[in-house]
C-alpha cells in the first residue's frame, strides 16, 4: 500500500520545497494533504489519517509539540524546525527523524531511508538492536543562534574556541569575534558533544581541538589553559584539573 504523508508548515516556500523534493526523492509516498497551522494539522490528522506527518515546530497557534500529542502512536512523525537544539525535545515527543532547515537531500535521503525500514516487515532482532544503538546516539549541536550587537548571526559549535559565563549571558568566543547566547552554562554542556567539549571552570567550557597546551599558572599552584594563536588564558578550577593532568 502507498504511504501517505502530510506536511505542516507556515512558510508556504519551505512547504512547496519539503513536497518537490520528497516528490523527488520517494515518488511511491503520496502527499495526501498539505497545511499551515497546528489547528489546521490537527483537524487534517483526523480526517486524512497519514501514515507520516513532516511536522513543523514553530507554527502559530498550536506549535508542533502541542499537535504532536493528537497524533496516534501508529503514525510516524518528523519534526522540521529551524533550531538544532529542539532535536532531543523531538525525540522525547516520539519523532521518528528531525530536519533542520533549510533542507539538504543527503539529509532529507537519510530520513526517508530511516521511514522506509520502519513502514517494512520487522527485522531480526538483531537489526532491531542495530537500529536501536543507533537512535539512542545522542543529537549533540551543530550551530546556535548568537547576538552581536544589533545583529543575530547562526555560529557552526565547531568553530567556537570556548564559551564563558558573563552575567545573565554566555560569550560565544570565535575566531571571527565574541557574541551572545542566553543560555545558562549548565544547559548548554548538556548539548555539547563531551569529546569535542569540555568544563574547565564553572564558568568556561572549551574546545578541546583548540587547546595548544596546559600550563602551569604564572600566579599560583593552578593550571591555565593557552589556546593555538591566542593570547588569553583560561584558569582551570580546581575540580576540573583531574581531566587535564595527563596532558
């Protein structure tokens, strides 16, 4: 039996684009249905009974977790928003895949893949086990969105050289200058890939690919990290220092 899908989205570009390229991609899903808001969604779901919602999260009226909730469990959902970091609120409201905009194919591919070996036959055990590793796997940030002065600008976390505490904000620290997040410390960690980023103060996190050494500090017993063609160093709070004596 054909797939049916339907797509949520308020930008009507975005919407257009989502169908051409699933059109494109899996020709054998039928877009049953096509809508703009949460109320519109919801009365959709009802009448056209899809077997897949593409579910934006930010929409007026009902957002897509709140519509999400009317979905029956038989129905796989993919949450498409624009902030990466709604990934594991996704996940936690049951999505079957999430899509950041704007929309690549290698990642519309990858989701369409991961839709098909759900609406198959079940697999041995042993693939479920496989599948199963694999959406446990953690959805760490890719990008955030930061102020710089009057200006908000999307900054790769790849590039950030370290994040610091400062008053009700936290300074995004690149080589291409300093911006704004509001985000507590403490929040931000927990989306931040551990092998890539760690806490040395309980106001600093920084990149471990862009430590050039650990050093003795000039003014005590403590350690200070030097970043690779930088000027600054950042202290090392006692409690942090464990995970640095090897280096």
């Amino acid at each position: 039996m054909m797939p049916r899908a339907l797509i949520v989205e308020d930008e009507p570009l975005l919407r257009a684009e989502l169908a051409d390229q699933l059109h494109a991609l899996w020709p054998e899903l039928h877009i049953a249905g096509q809508v703009e808001n949460g109320i519109e969604a919801v009365a959709a779901i009802d009448a056209l009974k899809p077997d897949i919602v593409f579910l934006d999260i930010q929409m007026p009226g009902l957002n897509g977790m709140e519509v999400a909730r009317h979905i029956p469990e038989s129905c796989q959902v993919v949450f498409v928003t624009a902030h990466a970091e709604y990934a594991l609120a996704a996940f936690d409201a049951g999505a079957s895949d999430y899509l950041v905009k704007p929309l690549t194919t290698a990642r519309l591919l990858q989701t369409i893949r991961r839709l098909k070996s759900r609406t198959a036959a079940s697999p041995p055990p042993a693939v479920w086990e496989q599948l199963f590793e694999q959406e446990s796997a953690p959805v760490y940030l890719r990008w955030i969105k930061a102020s710089s002065g009057n200006s908000v600008r999307l900054v790769m976390v790849s590039e950030v050289l370290y994040f610091q505490s400062d008053e009700k904000y936290t300074r995004v620290v690149t080589e291409n200058g300093d911006s704004l997040i509001r985000l507590p410390l403490k929040s931000l960690l927990e989306q931040l890939d551990p092998q890539l980023f760690a806490q040395i103060h309980r106001s600093t996190i920084v990149n471990l690919q862009a430590i050039d050494r650990i050093e003795r500090s000039e003014y005590g017993a403590g350690l200070e990290v030097v970043l690779k063609g930088r000027t600054e160093r950042l202290s090392v709070s006692e409690g942090f220092t464990r995970q640095f004596r090897q280096m």
